[in-house]
C-alpha cells in the first residue's frame, strides 16, 4: 500500500526486536572480554623494579601462548606469580627479565652476574649493582627453574630474594606495551 506521497510507508521499529538485538550484542561483547582477558591478559606496572624498559603505570599485553610449544629463553620478559607467601595470598603477580635457564649455574661475582663460568652482557639495565645488592652467591637451577631479575638491580626484589621460579608459576611473556601512548609497540626480548 502506497502513502499519499506515492512511496512505500517505513517499517515500523520493532521495540521488542531493538532490545534483544542490545542484549545480544552486549552478551557477545563481554564474552569476548572475557576470553581475551583469559587468552591474553593484561599487566600494569607497579614499581620501579624494570626501569628504564618499563615504567610505574605502563600497561602491558601479556601472552599465554608463547610458552605452549616452547621454553621462556634469556632475556625474555615474564610475569609470573610472586613467590613470597604474603603476596602469594593476594594473588601479587611480579614482571622480570629471565637471567638464568632451567640447568645454568647463575653466580652474582663482583657486582656481575655469570652464567656458567661467563660474564652476561646486559645492556638494559639501568645502573651498575651496588654491593649492597649484589653481594656474591650462586645458585644451581633445577629442571624448569628460571632465575629472574629486575632490570633496576638496585631496587628490584627477585630471585636474589626469593629463590628461582619455577615454570609452573609462570603466566607468560610481555609482548606488548599499550600505555603511556608515547611508548606503545611490541616488547623486544
């Protein structure tokens, strides 16, 4: 039927039809929240432990999926559930650089740390360690033991505090920074 304007009259909006339409649409988002945040969840830094990589309030994309077919290698960037039981009750997840590898002897001489005999070149940490915090140690890792550190040696607390960490308390690799926006990319290891 034809309106006197000679033109087909609009459809009528169906309310009923608008707000299932909503519904689903908002159902379908948080679902993919939610998903993506078990995939790939998110990390904000808290600390000064990483400077100058990362600093207080960067956010960061972790991956769940890197570590599925293979190992965390040297110089990898991790977060992984504390290992200090007041903050293993809160759920305190930590972010280090990997050091050490399950089998290497990791020895903190003269301020340096040595991987099974040979000095590590670490060109990204922030300062030299003072002796205060680099006192001379060794440690052995086991089978799926990671020895991390902080990349601001001076100020961070890691495996020098709390011993290697093991795979299983590892949630995954920093793949990406998203926050402050002048520092958004890709994290190199």
């Amino acid at each position: 039927m034809k309106s006197h304007t000679g033109q087909l009259p609009r459809p009528r909006l169906k309310i009923p039809g608008l707000f299932r339409e909503i519904a689903s649409t908002v159902v379908f988002v948080v679902a993919v929240t939610v998903l993506f945040d078990l995939a790939i969840p998110r990390s904000l830094v808290d600390g000064h432990s990483m400077e100058p990589t990362f600093y207080s309030d960067d956010r960061l994309v972790v991956s769940r999926i890197h570590y599925l077919l293979g190992a965390p290698d040297r110089g990898d960037i991790l977060v992984f559930n504390s290992l200090v039981p007041s903050e293993v009750a809160t759920g305190t997840m930590l972010i280090k650089r990997v050091v050490g590898l399950p089998g290497d002897t990791v020895e903190l001489r003269d301020q340096q740390i040595f991987i099974n005999g040979e000095a590590l070149a670490e060109p990204y940490i922030k300062e030299a360690c003072r002796i205060s915090r680099c006192g001379d140690h060794a440690w052995q890792l086991g089978q799926d033991e990671y020895f991390m550190m902080g990349d601001n040696r001076n100020n961070s607390r890691d495996s020098r505090r709390f011993g290697p960490v093991p795979l299983e308390k590892i949630v995954g690799q920093v793949v990406f920074r998203y926050w402050p926006l002048a520092s958004v990319g890709l994290i190199a290891s």
